[in-house]
C-alpha cells in the first residue's frame, strides 16, 4: 500500500530532485523488514529468531563477535549460515527495483551507502561498484586468526543448521591458508581482527563520487538510531535529506523531509512522484 504524500511533500521532493546531481541511497536494517528480513530491534525480536540464544541469555553483541567463534564456534556458525542461507533465499522487495529505476528514468548517477551485510543491492541489480557496506557482507569470509590479508568468497560454502538449535552442521568453514576457523568478513562488536581492505576501496570509491557530484540527493531508508551510522552520514547532506522510516523519522537540525512510512511504500510515493 503506497504511502500518501501531503502537497507540501510532493513540491519539496520535486524541487529537491529538480536541484540535485546525484542519487545517494542509504540504508539501515529496516530497507529488508518488507523483503521479510528481521531487524533485531532489541533482545526479544533476536530471540523469537533465535531461541536457544534466548535459552542461553545470549544478546546480539555477544553472538555478534569474534569471541563467540573462539568459545561456540558451531553456535555462532549456526547464526550466521542461517542468515547467510536466509539472505540467499530472500527477493528483495519491489522498492528496490523503485529505486534503480527512479535513478535511470531520472538520469542521476547513483551510491549506496548501507550497514546491512545481506548483499540485497547487489541482488537487486545494483552496481556493485556504487555500494559501500560500511559493516562488510556476508558473502565474503576470512581467517578467524587473519593469518593472511585475504578475503574470500562465501559461495562455495552449502550451510546444513539446526535452527532450532541455533547449531551448524557438519565440517566448519575453514581458511584456504591455515585450516583455522574461517569468519564472515563482518565488522562485529570488539573486532579488532576485521579485514577491512574490502571496506577500504569502497569507500574510496564513494569519495570520489561525493567530490565529483557536489548537490546529490540522499533517500534513506530504515536507518535506526540504536547504531547510528547511516543517520550520521545522510545528515551530512541536509536539508538534502529525505528520510524514510516508521518510527524513527525525526529530522535533523538543518532539516528535509520525513516520511513515517515503511521502506517500499515510502519509496514507491516518490517514485509515483515522478513517473506515472
């Protein structure tokens, strides 16, 4: 269901798309909740996921860490391959393709600027080229021990979970170099070992598109303040700024424009905008 849009908004989206040069699109968690995605907004939306982790007291900054591979590694495997294996099986919803097509149609160079590691951009048809993943993906792996500065695909790994049990299956996932424990290429909470050269070239890569495209655009979506960090780098843009998000849409000082409305159906109002 589309989201209505009162004049006022209408007009200031016009105009804000008529001044800019460029489409940046950041996203936080809440671009996936209309793919079906969870958001883990807190311990109990985790834990409805996860139950053995709410068994075992285990929040999201505990299992979400390098030390949870040292002392469970079949535990934290079992996280992660059942999300590698749900982002795998996930469509990205219809707002995806809204907006590739709002930035095609309109001729405006594009970035994306997102936290979530679920590769959902790239399997929409984005260019993996214009994403930054400022918390890495999950498709790429490395040593647990960063034995080498490598970072390698995860396509060749076919995770077997006992969701129930929140418990990975069968033989580990291993580096090619030192037989150790391989990891998901993720910045976690009180990772010290993340390989971040990855990272590092894309965002060289955004820099120079934000020093070549001086007035862009930004739309984010589902970006929350418990982590701030897509917040932080949409309000560098404002009052170019339009944010869309259910519950979290308070704007910043030098403002924009708030649209209290999930991710598709925010994106799809401005796309109708623009193309009838």
């Amino acid at each position: 269901m589309m989201f209505g849009l009162s004049p006022d908004q209408i007009q200031k989206i016009k105009v804000a798309f008529q001044r800019a040069d460029s489409l940046i699109i950041s996203a936080g968690a809440g671009m996936g909740v209309d793919s079906g995605l969870p958001d883990f907004r807190g311990n109990h939306g985790m834990w409805q996921t996860y139950p053995e982790l709410g068994k075992q007291r285990i929040d999201f900054t505990e299992i979400a860490n390098p030390a949870a591979f040292r002392r469970h590694p079949r535990l934290a495997w079992g996280f992660y391959g059942h999300r590698l294996v749900l982002y795998r099986q996930t469509k990205p919803h219809r707002g995806f393709t809204l907006l590739k097509q709002l930035a095609e149609t309109l001729q405006l160079p594009y970035f994306i600027f997102t936290s979530n590691v679920d590769g959902q951009f790239q399997k929409a048809g984005f260019d993996s080229a214009n994403i930054y993943e400022c918390h890495g993906s999950i498709h790429h792996l490395q040593c647990l021990k960063s034995c080498q500065q490598e970072i390698w695909s995860a396509d060749n790994i076919s995770p077997e979970i006992d969701h129930q049990e929140c418990q990975w299956l069968g033989e580990l996932p291993r580096c090619p170099h030192c037989g150790h424990l391989a990891r998901p290429n993720i910045l976690m909470f009180d990772d010290y070992d993340w390989l971040s050269h990855r990272h590092h070239l894309q965002g060289q890569r955004l820099d120079h598109f934000i020093k070549v495209h001086r007035n862009p655009i930004v739309i984010e979506i589902g970006a929350g303040t418990a982590i701030p960090t897509v917040r932080y780098f949409s309000e560098r843009f404002a009052p170019n700024l339009i944010r869309i998000n259910p519950r979290e849409y308070t704007l910043p000082p030098h403002g924009g424009i708030a649209l209290a409305s999930n991710a598709e159906a925010g994106i799809e109002s401005i796309y109708q905008i623009f193309i009838k």
